[in-house]
C-alpha cells in the first residue's frame, strides 16, 4: 500500500471530496442535504464543538518545548532522579501565561505571570506551576477565588473595574508586596525570554532516609531581565496583542534558544523553626544572605509546539504531580492547590486528562484503580483488579525497591516585614512605581475607597503613601476642574 495520504472521514472511510455536500438535486440546479451526508454532519458536529472550556486563569500562553540539564549531583539533599547526575538532561514544557484576562487579550497587559514547567523525568512526571514573582498577593487560600475575581471583569458592567481590584486588596492588605512587584517594571515584562520564574511556595526536597530540606526554587533568565515602559506596554497592546507569542515562536525558529539558570535555596527542618517569619508564608521571601542561591541545573527551550491546541491548550499542569525527592509543605496555599489543579483538569479536559499526549508520562505508568471513564484511550489496564489489596495478583511498589520513609510537616510561626526600599535600588523606579499607581488610581471612584489603598502604601513608607495621595487627588481634581 502506498504511504501517500489521502482524505478519509474520521473513522477512516475514504471520501470523494472534502468540498461538496450530498444533495437531491431538482431541475434548477437547487437541491436539498440528505441526513446520509456524514462529511457535511460530523464537520458541522464537530465546528460546534471545537472549544474547550477556556481556564479560569492563566488563560493566555507562551508555550514550547526544551530541556532541563542538571548542572549539580543533587543526590545530598534529594533522591530525585533527574537531578542525580551532571549533565542528565530531562524533556520539559514549558508554559508562561498572563493571569487575569482572557484568552484572547493582549500579551503585555500588566499582571502576574505564572512560569509552569512539565519535567517528563524518568520517574514520572514532575509539574513546577510557578510565577514570574517570588511572593503573591494572599497567604489563606479561601481569598484565591475572590482575589482572581477581583482582578477580572465587574459581573454588572463585564468592563475591568479599578474599584473592585483596589477594594478587595485593601481589605487584604498582606498583599502590599506583590502590589509593589506588580506595579513596578517587572509588571511589564519584555517577553518571555525576559522574565525569570520563581516557586514562591516552600517545597521540600527529600532522600528515602526520611530526611529533607525545605526549598524555595528560582529560574533566572540569561538573556537578562528586561522590561517595557508603561507606554510601550500599551502601545504594543494595540499593535500587536500576540507579541509575546510572536517574539517567543520567531526566538526559536532562528534557533535563539533562551536559557534559564535554575537555583535553590535550602533551609533546614531546625532552621525553619526559628527563621524570622514562617516559611509557609506565600507573601515572604527567604534572605539571600541567609540561604544563598545554589545553581542545580539549566533550563533551554528549542523546539516550538507542531499544534498549539494538541500541545499548549490541552497541558495540565498541577502541584500535585510531583516524583520521588521533591514534595510539598504545609504552606496552605499549596496544599489548596494540590486539589484545585487536578480539578481545574478534569472539568476542562475530562477525568482521563494524563493521557492527552502532551500530558502523558514519559516513563511506565501503571495504575490499574484509575479506569474507565470518557475518552478512555488505553487497553484500561485489561483484567487486572481494580481493587486494593489483591491476592491473585499483588502489586509491587516504589518505596518496597527504594526503600523509602515518608517525611512529616512541621510547621513554624508568623512575622511581617515590607520591603519597598528594594525597588529604591535602581534608580528612577520608585517614581515609576508611583506614575503606575497613579494610572491605577485615578480609576477609582470611591474616595473612601481611595483613602484605604493610600493608607495600605503608608504602612509600606509614608512617603509613598503621600505622594500617592498628593499625585492622584491632583489628577481626579484636575480631571473635574
């Protein structure tokens, strides 16, 4: 038989053509579609339901494909296998969104962006679901729905709303450091290859002894951190809305493949203990000076995805999906993530969503009590039982070969400290920072309202707080005037 392809329908039968549609032709050339016309039903079936469920967040993505290559033996603090050798190199996908608006919104509009990263390591899947700040605007995950609402459309207007964003982050102050981030550069990234991704969540690296290390993980861009100005953000917003994509897609076309340092910081179980604030505290960062950075690996995206759909849209990513050595904390936020992720999946995917190709394991997979359900595209695991503690034929497991120990939580009290001097080391960006605000505020129609985000900036610095007061009263006063 001949490879040539040749137009089938989808269940295989060959078919004429793809371009007329079976009609009962009268004596003026007009006619009438016959229910037999399988090409023109499935094709218009299948229009309809081409759309999947869009993601509530990070619906607006930059994707590609590359690798990750340990840079370090990591075997003294982690059993896991990709990171046990210099030079293993392991395939990744990597995924940077926009947070907040659609999918079809503009690529430089300012937000946070997540950073997630699918190692396809020897040993399963291993999901980094990250973001391009190393804090975050909340550290109780019962606010993360309401804060995600916040930052999109009012429910009565469907228009974005400065009002509902600044309301719901002065209620919540203990995001004043995420605030600052956001409405500073880094607010506006120049693309992808510019930003850098951060864990912002402690997580642990383990060894099968039951010992660990708590870590924070940063992925520093090489190609150097850049930014747009809050004029070329919406100036390119405008003439390109795909920029990032575009920018990212052409890099790696011409074979500008960026890279990523990938660093850790490690702390111990007994230095959690008495560190300064809680490490589980998604809103804190750990001192460099306290726990410097220690370079595991190297990050490089080369290939871009052959279907945007097949590839990108159809990637799940969870904090849940971890390997052997790497584990979660206590932190709230990620432990509430470790049920929302998964699923966020199901519902958009459907309950068999580890299959998708882009989503599927690279190493062996057996898990015969996960079965059945749609779009169910393996042998389903044939007559083995699908029942615990079998018998006739019992399973073998992982921590039987490796001889591994669970590790326990422990957790660590709460302290408070803000950092705006940080942004006064560059100079110029504390007054950008301020004109950022500015463009913010003078949305906000409440002067009560007002009135709490210039008190939120004071428990920062004074002088923020009145000059943010002092800028944005001036421009609504001369707006009125």
């Amino acid at each position: 038989m001949s490879d040539q392809k040749y137009y089938t329908l989808a269940e295989g039968c060959p078919y004429a053509s793809s371009q007329t549609s079976v009609l009962m032709r009268n004596k003026s050339g007009g006619g009438l579609g016959l229910l037999q016309d399988t090409q023109l039903i499935e094709t218009l079936a299948h229009f309809s339901r081409e759309r999947i469920p869009e993601r509530v967040v990070h619906a607006k993505a930059v994707g590609a494909y590359g690798e990750f290559e340990a840079t370090r033996d990591c075997s003294d603090f982690t059993s896991a296998s990709f990171l046990n050798q210099v030079g293993k190199k392991t395939p990744v996908l990597q995924r940077v969104s926009t947070v907040g608006p659609e999918s079809g919104s503009a690529d430089t509009s300012r937000d946070v962006h997540g950073f997630a990263l699918k190692f396809y390591t020897d040993e399963g899947n291993l999901d980094w679901v990250f973001n391009n700040t190393p804090v975050f605007f909340i550290r109780d995950p019962v606010k993360f729905p309401s804060l995600n609402r916040s930052h999109k459309r009012n429910p009565r207007s469907h228009l974005p709303d400065a009002n509902m964003f600044w309301d719901f982050h002065v209620g919540n102050p203990e995001g004043i450091h995420q605030l600052l981030v956001l409405f500073s550069d880094r607010g506006t990234p120049r693309s992808v290859r510019y930003l850098n991704g951060y864990s912002g969540h402690t997580y642990r690296f383990t060894k099968p002894d039951g010992s660990f290390k708590y870590a924070k993980i940063h992925i520093k861009t090489q190609q150097g951190v850049e930014n747009l100005s809050r004029e070329e953000a919406t100036r390119i917003a405008g003439e390109n809305p795909d920029y990032m994509i575009q920018d990212m897609y052409e890099a790696i076309e011409r074979k500008e493949y960026p890279v990523w340092n990938v660093y850790v910081q490690l702390m111990s179980p007994e230095e959690a203990e008495n560190y300064r604030w809680n490490i589980f505290d998604m809103t804190k960062v750990w001192s460099h000076k306290d726990f410097p950075l220690i370079q595991i690996g190297r990050l490089t995206m080369n290939r871009n995805p052959n279907n945007y759909f097949a590839d990108i849209e159809q990637a799940a990513f969870s904090p849940s999906t971890v390997v052997p050595g790497f584990a979660a904390s206590a932190d709230p936020i990620l432990q509430a993530r470790l049920f929302a992720y998964p699923d966020a999946a199901r519902y958009r995917l459907g309950v068999n969503y580890q299959q998708l190709p882009t989503n599927a394991a690279k190493s062996q997979v057996y898990c015969p009590f996960q079965r059945d359900g749609a779009m169910r595209m393996d042998g389903n695991y044939g007559g083995d039982p699908n029942y615990v503690g079998s018998t006739i034929q019992p399973l073998l497991y992982y921590q039987d070969v490796k001889k591994t120990t669970p590790q326990a939580l422990n957790l660590s009290g709460a302290h408070e400290k803000w950092l705006w001097e940080v942004i006064g080391r560059e100079p110029g960006h504390q007054e950008r920072v301020i004109e950022n605000l500015v463009g913010s505020l003078i949305g906000v129609k409440y002067p009560e309202l007002r009135k709490g985000v210039y008190a939120l900036f004071s428990r920062v610095n004074k002088d923020l707080g009145s000059a943010l007061q002092k800028r944005v009263e001036e421009e609504i006063k001369a707006k009125q005037s």
